[in-house]
C-alpha cells in the first residue's frame, strides 16, 4: 500500500523541481525527503527518481504517479469538508493567506462578518504574496487564500489548487508627480515591488509593453511606502486601486486600461468545506463599492 505522506512529498519534488525545496516547503530536512521517496520507491517497486549527481528528475512511472496523487489528496480534501458538514457549527482555526494591500482593505471586513456568523471560528491570517501561495497551501500552511493576476501576468492553474472566479476587479494607475502614460515615463526612475513578485513581473511587462525597460531605482513591497516615495520626487510606480488609499500630496494617479483581479484560492476538493464556504461568502460582502466582480 502506497503511503499518502509519501506521495505528498513525490507530487511536491514535481511542483517544486528540487529535494531541498520540497524540505522547505514541508519543514522536513533534505535527508528526511530522500529517505522517504527511497521507501516510496520501494513500496511502488519500480524506480520513481532518476539521479544525476545532485539533481533528481521524476521517471515516467514517477510522473504517472503523481497524476494519481493529485486525485487522491483531492478525494481525501472532499472527505475532510464533508466531515466538517457533519459537525455542529464551524470551530477552530482557519489558516488565511493575503497580500498586504488586501490585508488592509478587505480583510478586517471579512473577519468581522465571520466573527458575527460563526464565532466558534478562528480566523489565522498570514501575508504571502501570490507567488508563493501554491506551496503554502500544499503544504497545510494555509487553508485559504486571496491571489490576483494582471492583465500583463495572467495566472497559470497550478496542480492540486482550485480557484475561484475573481471576486473583484481593480484598475491600476500610473502614479507621478504628473499626469501622462506608462511609454512617456521611459526616463523616469520606477519604483517596483521586489523581484519574484506578481507586481514586479506586471510593472516589468508593461513598461515592455511600451517599448522599453524600466530604469528601477528603490523596490518596495508596500504600496503607502511606493507613493510617498512618488511624492518626493523618486520615481513612477503602477499602483493598483487597493494601494492609492489616501495618496500624499503632489502624487497625480492617471488610471490605466490594466486591471489586477483577485480571487480566492484552496487546495483541489477543499472548496465545499464549510469554513472556506464561509470565507468566500464574507469575502464578498467585503468587497469594497465600484470594484467590478467579472473576469
């Protein structure tokens, strides 16, 4: 009999390309990682890894078989919510995962509207940026969270997630000292969020988009930080609706035809579980007035 603990870690070496990911990920240390697919080897009796030096890519067999893992953790996320449907009330923790503009506008909401409707549930909310959200969630650290895409970066579907249709919709704007469009600030100094984030992939692509690379001078994360630093005069950003609250004095925000869309993610037959049921539902009252719903 195959172990499920074993074939979680097999399907994680094929998301995530390497054994010290895969230890990472899971909190595991490479050696513990390795010593388990060698019993899963074992258990399936026929070679599952191909070995070269220090590098470990998965067999035939070893991809066929995390096709079948992919369904099995599934069927086992539907058993897990339909236990939960059997319980009286909804108790206990609720792991979230955010991005940081949401965090603020949005989530205290949904918390709130949760508090009121099952006060037995524990709401745990952790800022994660949408690019690492697939491995938290694999890995149990996360139950549910808010990812987005851009028009300029649209979102893959990744192995073992399931995601919603976008609860809401937000223009972005170009934020400057001055009015005018993404191609006319080819000189200017931009301010990006750091590399390996949706952000910086976006603002990337859409001064590529017209005709030229960005300059980048300072890479921040946080949205308030990105327009104070457009009001002292160092640098141009792409700011989504939810990050121009309250913009500083002397920024000018000239809305763009972009658009950042989010939607709520969860791991593959964890989306009739009824604490992510009640996640999505006060999601969406939360969402704030004029942000669109559609694709």
């Amino acid at each position: 009999m195959l172990d499920v603990r074993r074939l979680r870690l097999l399907r994680e070496l094929a998301h995530l390309g390497t054994i010290a990911a895969v230890a990472e990920a899971l909190s595991f240390s490479p050696s513990a990682v390795s010593q388990q697919l060698s019993v899963l080897e074992k258990e399936a009796g026929v070679p599952l890894l191909e070995r070269t030096g220090r590098r470990v890519a998965l067999t035939p067999a070893g991809r066929g078989l995390v096709r079948h893992a992919e369904s099995v953790l599934a069927l086992l996320e539907q058993a897990g919510a339909e236990l939960a449907h059997a319980k009286r009330g909804l108790a206990g923790p609720l792991r979230i995962g955010t991005y940081p503009s949401a965090a603020r506008a949005i989530i205290p909401v949904v918390l709130g509207g949760l508090a009121a409707w099952h006060p037995g549930l524990e709401p745990m909310v952790t800022e994660v940026d949408p690019a690492a959200v697939g491995a938290a969630l694999r890995a149990g650290e996360l139950d549910v969270a808010l990812v987005h895409e851009y028009d300029l970066v649209p979102a893959d579907p990744e192995p073992g997630l399931a995601v919603t249709r976008p609860v809401f919709t937000e223009p972005m704007y170009l934020a400057a000292r001055a009015p005018g469009t993404v191609a006319e600030q080819r000189g200017a100094p931009w301010i990006l969020s750091p590399p390996g984030t949706l952000c910086h992939t976006m603002a990337v692509r859409a001064c590529e988009a017209a005709g030229f690379a960005p300059r980048i001078r300072h890479q921040i994360d946080d949205f308030t930080t990105v327009l104070a630093l457009v009001a002292a005069g160092q640098g141009v950003a792409l700011v989504p609706h939810l990050g121009t609250a309250e913009p500083p004095p002397g920024v000018v925000l000239t809305r763009l035809p972009m658009y950042r869309r989010t939607r709520a993610a969860f791991r593959a037959g964890a989306g009739s579980h009824p604490a992510i049921s009640a996640f999505v539902s006060a999601l969406h009252t939360a969402v704030p007035p004029g942000l669109g719903s559609g694709a």
